[in-house]
C-alpha cells in the first residue's frame, strides 16, 4: 500500500513539474510574440504599398481606436474624431480623394478620415486661452494620431498620414460636421514589401539642454 501511496506522490510531482514547465513556456512564447514599444516606433513606417489579399476586420479597427482615447488632450476635452471606411466602396471612394497618394493606398483594407472640433482644445468657458487657439486642437489630433499609427504597428499593421486630399469633397462623402476641421487621412494596412529607413537628422540639431 505504501508503495502505491509513494508513486501517486511520485507521479503528482512529476506532474506538477511538467505543468509548471508548459505554463512557463507559454508565458515565454507570448512575450515573444508581444512587440516591445522600442520595437514598435523602430519598425514603424509611413508605408506606401500594401498587401491586397489581406483584410482587417471592424473589431481590430475598434481595438485600435479605443486605444487612441488613451492619448492625452487639452483639459481631457478629446476633439479628435474618426471617420472609417472599410467597405471596398467607401474605401475606394476616400481614396479617390487623396490625390496622387490613391495609388500608394491602393491595396490598403481600411482608410480613416481623422478631424477635431474647433473651439474646445485652446478654449476655457468658450474663450481662447492663448495665441495658438484652435492650433491645439490641432496638435491633440497629431497626438491621438500617433497612438493610432504606434498601435496600429505594436499589432501587425502599417499606416501612411496623408495631409493631401479633398477636404470639402470628404466632409461631404461622410458627412462631417462643419464645426470639425478634417485634418489627416490615414491608411491602415499590411506593407507589402519592406519600407526603407529614413535618414533622421542628428539629435544636437533637434534639441538644446539647459
């Protein structure tokens, strides 16, 4: 009895050890598959050739999305707005309006028309703040926009910000409110090839420290 007793305890440990072993590998092979954020801003890039046969669904798209309202704005007043095609006509019909950028964008699954509110980023009780004004509406956009483009990468995906295209035309195709300000069209897809690295100029050049 004893020796059947010493095996099941035997065996119980064994088994325990290998689950253990399992558990530690799959937490391994996740945080492998997991980008780092350096890995994430290093491998960005403004991509001007997608792959066609590959598609993104509407839930990845809100994934991303949702990830943007992490990014900080004046007084939390969130004025960025986004405006997604996904569907091949919507898609194709933004496109259209990007100018000499629809052929870069051609294989691209989903296009995001990105816009802010005027008279909320800059403003308190309705009244400019500052010089800037609305020019920090703008500059909340561009940081709601690059918590898109860094999350678009850290899950699998690659974007193009475009500053040309048909503002009037798109405010009209999607039905913008004419208090927002239609800033960026963004492409959202896979890189069909690999993008180069841009040269970036020396840090001394950028910064001064006191």
């Amino acid at each position: 009895m004893n020796k059947i007793v010493n095996l099941f305890c035997i065996a119980s440990i064994f088994a325990m050890l290998f689950s253990c072993s399992q558990s530690e590998q799959n937490t391994t092979e996740i945080e492998k598959s997991v980008p780092s954020f350096d890995e994430v801003i290093k491998t960005r890039r403004s991509v001007r050739s997608y792959d066609s046969t590959k598609t993104i669904t509407q839930e990845q798209v809100k994934e991303l999305l949702i990830s943007t309202q992490e990014a900080p704005s004046w007084a939390n007043q969130q004025p960025t707005k986004y405006y997604v095609a996904i569907t091949p006509e919507k898609v194709k019909a933004v496109a259209e309006l990007t100018g000499p950028n629809k052929e870069k964008i051609a294989g691209a699954p989903v296009v995001i028309v990105s816009t802010y509110e005027r008279g909320k980023s800059g403003f308190f009780q309705g009244n400019q703040t500052n010089e800037i004004g609305d020019g920090w509406g703008a500059y909340d956009n561009g940081l709601s926009n690059a918590y898109l483009i860094l999350k678009a990468r850290a899950m699998g995906f690659d974007t193009l910000i475009m500053g040309l295209r048909d503002a009037k035309e798109l405010r009209s195709l999607l039905s913008i409110p004419n208090e927002e300000t239609v800033m960026a069209v963004i492409s959202l897809g896979y890189r069909a090839e690999e993008p180069t690295q841009p040269q970036h100029r020396p840090l001394e050049e950028i910064a001064r420290f006191y």
